[in-house]
C-alpha cells in the first residue's frame, strides 16, 4: 500500500485495491494483541460497523476497507493486557483517538474525566495507580471521532499557500501572541471573527502588525487541545492551550467558521482548515511568517489518574518514556513525557511538522520544553542535542529550513540546557529576560551583565558554530508578568487561578514603582513609563533576535496575574480600545531604527579589536570601562560605541549607545565630533531618516532612566568621522 506523496504514512488514507475506492488503516500499536477500527454514521453514539486490523509487521497494524471515502467517522479499540505496574493499560471498551487523525468531529469539553480505569469520581481520584481496574464501560458516546481526510487534496490547497517570505535572519522581529487573546475585543474587526483565525488575517490586525515591523509571528499552541480535571472542576478551561490533543489538526475554537464550537461534521473540519490557510495567506502576503508553538513534549493524557484518550490505550509503554512501577516519567511537570527514543514517537512529531509546513504553509516552530525532546533513554534520559528526533529535524528534507526554536528546559533533571541546542537552532533566552529586568528595576544587575546579554550571551551561544540571532531575546513572554504588570506590581495575584496565588513564578525581577498595581499618582506613572520605554529599547537594541509580547506594545495589563493559563476572559483579552497610542508608536519606531541601523542587529560576533573595533565599551567620563567596573553594583551606566557595516560591508556610521539606569544625574563625556541623536527614551523620542532631531558635541546629560541611540557618519575609506 502506498500514501499520497508527502502524507504521514500511518493514520487513516483514500486507496485504491482491486479496482476498489476505500481507506487504508494503518495504527502502531506493537504491545497490542488485537485491534480494530470502528466506523460511524455522522451523529451516531455507538458505531454500525467494526473492522479488525491485521499484523503488518513492525508493531503496525493495517487494513483496508471498502466502500468508504473521505468524511468517514471512525475510533479505534485496542486489545491487550491490563497490567499497571508493567505499564500495559489496554482496555478494548473504550474508543480512542488515532494518533495520526487529520480531523477530528464531536465535543471536547469533558475529555479529561474519560480515564480507562473504573473511577467513581475522577476529579477527585483517591485510589492507588497500581489498584486500577479497566473500567467496562463502552465510553464511544462521549468520545470524539477522528475522520477521513483527502490528504492530496490538502497538501495541494497547502500548496496554494502564498510562499514564505524572504526575511534575513538579522531583520527578524517575532512577535508573540495568542488567537483568540490578540483580537477578541478589537473593534475593527467585525464581531462573528473576533478571536479567530479569520481576525489574525483582518486588515486592521495585519497592518498593526505591519507597522510594528514584526516579521514573525509566533502563535500560541494551535494544535486541538483539552483543558485539565483540574480546570473542570473550577469552572476554568486551558486557555494557553499547553494540552495536545491532535497534532494535525487546527483548534476549531479559534475558527470563524464554526463560530468557535467544535465540529458537527466533516464538512465543518474541512472550514477551519481553510480559515487556517486563508490566515497564513494572508500574512505571508503581508510580508510576515507564521511560526506555531507546538507542545511534543507530554499529552492531553497527564498522570495515571487521567484520562486514556489515544496514545496510552495503544501502548503506554512505548509511547511514553517510562520510569519505574508501569508510571511514566514526568519530566514535564504534567504527569508524562513522550518517549522521543522511540523511532515511531518520533516519526509522529515528524509527520505532524511536515504537514503543518506543507497542508497549512507555516514557516517554523517554537518547541514547548524542548529539552524532553532530546531527552535519550540510551542515556539515562539524559539530553542530548544530537537525540535522533533534534537531528532528524535539522536534516530533514522539508524541515531543515523552517525556523526551529527552542525553550531550552524542562522540569526534569538537569533540565536547563540554555545555549545546549545545536547550529540552527534558535533559544528563548532568559538569561536576557532577567539581566535586563534586573539592570533596570533595581536588581543588582551590573554593567558586565548586561554587556553580555546585550551582545547576544556571547558567554552562552558563541560555540559550536551558533550565531547571535540564536539568542531570542524577551523582556516578557505569555509565561509570566506581562510589561505593564512588571513595571507595576512587585508580587504576582494569581487568585483568580483558584490555587491560593501558588501558581506561577514567585522571582519575577519585577518593581511597583511605589505603589502596588493600578494608580493615579502622577510620579509613579512617569517612573513607570520610563522602565517601560527603557526596557522595550534595550530590546529593540540589543543583538541577537527580539521577540515581543502581544499586548505590551498596547500597556496592556493582566492586573498582577503572572499565569494566566486559565484565565480566557479579559485578563488576557487585549483592550485595543483603552491602548496607549504614545507607547505603540514607541515601539513601531524602535523597529524601523532598528531596521535603519545595522549596528543595532550586528549578525556577527563582536570582537572589539582593530584600529576601528567594531565596539569599545567606555565609563562616563568617556575612557574605556576598567575591569573591576564592569560588576560594580553602585554603577549602572554602560556605553557603547559601535562601528560596524551592513553584512560586512565598511561602516558608514558609528553609533553611541547609552544605558542609563542610575537614579542621579550624569553627565557623559562624548567622544570626539558632532552627535545626531536618534533614541532617548525618557522622552519617548525616535528619530527616523528625514525627521530634524537633536545634536550632542562633548557632554551629554544623563537625567533620568534612559536609552540612547547617538549616530555620527564615517568616511567609509577610513572608518573615521569626516
């Protein structure tokens, strides 16, 4: 049997056998000892007809049936032993999903109760793992149905996709954000799309992104997810949507065309498909590339106590990266980990990846904990950057040129591997995050720390052939304090969570500035707004690849939630409406100087040596930084003067950076000749090519929490001022 060309190759595909149009079923499940493939009519509770699949070698087992075609409904059932303490948790009453299911029809609201073992209450499960008993119970009528997809026909409307664009890897700008939270209350968009894809592709929403000059957006977890027992119980959903239930297939909560329900039908699957593409169409159009953030790392089916949906029931022990007793390890703080030694694992992160490049177009993944995805059970579980999954995609035919990035840790043992990936990869990184923060609220940052993280993390990324662009760097991230509330609240409030304000990070690097949360004093908002601005510029400024939170560039605030995972209300919905224009246009500026500069975005190492070194660090008083300055905590004023070209060309300018976040006055000794400046963000001042701006010669005065951008031209045969 063969599958269209590019297609994954197990799951459910249209065939021809003997003259015959039908489907073949292809399912891994080697540990299994039958099992079968049940087909229903649209709406059915229970299934009218079921086909037992056959051996075909390799843990695969495989039939094709007849008469059936693309739209066809079906689940599977998986025989074999119950034994959880060797992990065997197979129980043939329950329906599951196929891991390789291109569409899925029916409600999701309630999956996390559908445990495969007898439960009287599974929201409140009191006994023991190894106690559990298959619970008999034929549970099709409250299961999901996976169904037939036309897999040709999706990789040719995937092909009509308007190509990536063409964007340097120095000019990237990503910009992070959530579907639904990004445009739910925006009033441009017209109520029925609001929160949907559809409104992701609204011209109002493309041309903020536009003017933003944001090249790359990095869309939360799109993939069909679930919401935990947990939230059930509190009356909350997974809003974040780290909880995967389909790899393939586009969450229809953020679709237009099912008005955000799950679907009914075939035909309504096929609709957030389109809407899907029609987003990516017309961004890539737009000059911007979608990248998703995609969740590999665990499944939707958590600890034992959870439910038993598709992966578990076909085999939990070769699914999963197993420890002791039958209880998967929990390297993702979630109650399980994927088994990413396991070669069929790893070919389902494979096929999903592919198909979401070549049946939807997007152009690069983020990956959720990625470190469990090296993790190699050859090694203990230990991490390993060359893992057979990482090297895979780095050498793969139809991934090798998709941005791949990395959030470098997990929660298992020795689960921090910042700067640990290989060339190719690019690494949130939060050394930046919390250098930066900690330099400008009053953290004991020091100078030589945020030189550093300025310069890419030289001291973590300048190895093994890795770039500067590898570091993406983040003042903010979905996961914590948000701008508005890291410049406004000294302590996280998490209540709303309904964990007693337990939840989420407790070291935030985080300042009030005088006053906890929101406030009318007039001083606390000035000193608010300069951290603000000073941070946004440090980030715009500083080598490596920036990446910006949806909402900040608004003054969008959570109201101190630094975990908002749960909260899909106006928490997290961005008020477009109560936006501060002054800090939007702020931002928009820093993007276009950035553009203008290549000083600001330098692709290569610094190396600081030369008759003209390409940056020198220098004190206040103009002379170059001595040694014991750089961790000097009663200090906090760095310059940098930086002469470097366009991709290598001769510099025709050279560039004066200041950081000043010392709380008295100063005054800098400029180096020689006249100054333009083109930053000071005090003052929220950007000066773009062909607007007048101010000139420094000699001094400058330092006055409060600030960033400067100062050019000065070169001749270009000499790299020294005219």
């Amino acid at each position: 049997m063969t599958v269209p060309c590019d297609a994954p190759a197990l799951g459910a595909h249209l065939h021809v056998q003997g003259g015959e149009n039908g489907v073949h079923f292809s399912v891994w499940a080697p540990d299994a000892h039958g099992l079968d493939v049940c087909l229903f009519e649209p709406g059915a509770p229970v299934e009218h007809r079921r086909v037992a699949l056959q051996p075909a070698g390799d843990g695969v087992w495989s039939a094709f049936v007849p008469g059936i075609g693309a739209g066809q409904p079906y689940g599977l059932r998986a025989s074999g032993p119950w034994q959880p303490e060797a992990g065997h948790r197979f129980n043939p009453a329950h329906l599951l999903l196929d891991p390789w299911a291109l569409a899925l029809v029916g409600n999701t609201e309630h999956l996390a109760l559908q445990t495969g073992h007898a439960c009287a209450d599974p929201l409140h499960p009191t006994q023991a793992w190894n106690e559990h008993q298959p619970d008999p119970t034929d549970n099709a009528a409250h299961l999901p149905r996976c169904v037939v997809v036309d897999a040709q026909a999706e990789l040719a409307a995937g092909r009509a996709i308007a190509p990536r664009p063409a964007v340097a890897s120095d000019r990237v700008v990503i910009y992070e954000a959530h579907v639904k939270a990004l445009t739910r209350l925006h009033p441009l968009v017209p109520e029925h799309q609001r929160g949907t894809y559809a409104a992701l592709a609204h011209p109002a929403v493309v041309q903020h992104l536009q003017r933003l000059g944001i090249t790359t957006v990095c869309l939360l977890p799109v993939h069909q997810h679930i919401s935990e027992r947990h939230l059930i119980e509190r009356g909350l959903n997974n809003h974040w949507g780290y909880n995967t239930l389909n790899a393939f297939t586009p969450e229809p909560a953020y679709a237009a065309a099912t008005a955000g329900e799950d679907p009914v039908r075939a035909d309504d699957t096929a609709a957030v498909r389109a809407e899907f593409r029609r987003m990516v169409d017309t961004l890539h159009r737009a000059g911007i590339e979608v990248v998703l953030d995609v969740v590999f790392n665990h499944t939707a089916e958590s600890d034992l106590d959870g439910p038993t949906l598709s992966w578990r029931g076909l085999g939990q022990n070769r699914w999963y990266a197993m420890g002791e007793h039958g209880v998967p390890h929990n390297f993702t703080g979630t109650g399980n980990t994927l088994a990413f030694s396991e070669p069929r694992v790893q070919q389902w992160v494979l096929d999903s990846l592919r198909w979401w490049v070549q049946a939807f177009g997007v152009d690069g993944f983020r990956f959720d904990l990625a470190v469990s995805l090296g993790r190699d059970a050859a090694l203990g579980h230990a991490f390993n950057p060359r893992s057979a999954l990482l090297s895979a995609m780095a050498h793969d035919p139809v991934l090798r040129n998709v941005r791949l990035i990395a959030e470098p840790w997990d929660v298992g043992p020795n689960g921090y591997q910042l700067g640990g990936f290989e060339a190719g990869w690019l690494e949130w990184n939060d050394r930046f995050r919390d250098g930066v923060r900690a330099f400008w609220l009053g953290h004991h940052g020091t100078r030589g720390e945020l030189a550093t993280r300025l310069c890419a993390s030289g001291d973590v990324f300048h190895q093994r052939g890795r770039r500067p662009v590898a570091s993406v760097n983040m003042v903010t991230a979905h996961d914590g304090f948000n701008l508005a509330d890291l410049t406004a609240y000294q302590h996280k409030h998490n209540a709303a969570n309904g964990e007693n304000n337990h939840d989420g990070h407790g070291h935030n690097l985080s300042a009030n500035g005088g006053v906890e949360g929101a406030t009318d004093d007039p001083v606390v908002l000035h000193r608010r707004g300069q951290w603000r601005r000073a941070l946004l510029a440090t980030l715009f400024c500083a080598q490596g690849t920036p990446q910006l939170l949806a909402g900040d560039e608004l003054g969008h605030s959570q109201h101190g939630n630094n975990n908002s995972y749960c909260q899909d209300n106006a928490t997290t919905w961005l008020d477009w409406t109560r936006a501060d224009a002054e800090l939007t246009d702020f931002v928009a500026r820093l993007a276009a100087l950035r553009r203008q500069h290549p000083g600001l975005r330098h692709a290569r190492w610094f190396e600081g040596t030369g008759n003209v070194p390409d940056i020198a660090w220098l004190d206040t008083d103009g002379q170059p930084l001595r040694p014991d300055a750089w961790q000097a905590r009663d200090r906090h004023t760095l310059t940098a003067l930086v002469t470097v070209g366009e991709g290598g060309a001769p510099p025709r300018e050279r560039l004066l950076l200041v950081w000043h976040a010392d709380h008295g006055r100063a005054q800098l000794q400029l180096p020689p000749g006249d100054w333009g400046v083109l930053l000071n963000s005090a003052r929220a001042r950007v000066v773009l090519p062909g607007e007048a701006g101010d000139s420094a010669v000699g001094h400058l005065p330092l006055q409060e929490a600030s960033v400067w951008v100062l050019v000065q031209p070169l001749h270009a045969s000499s790299g020294h001022p005219p």
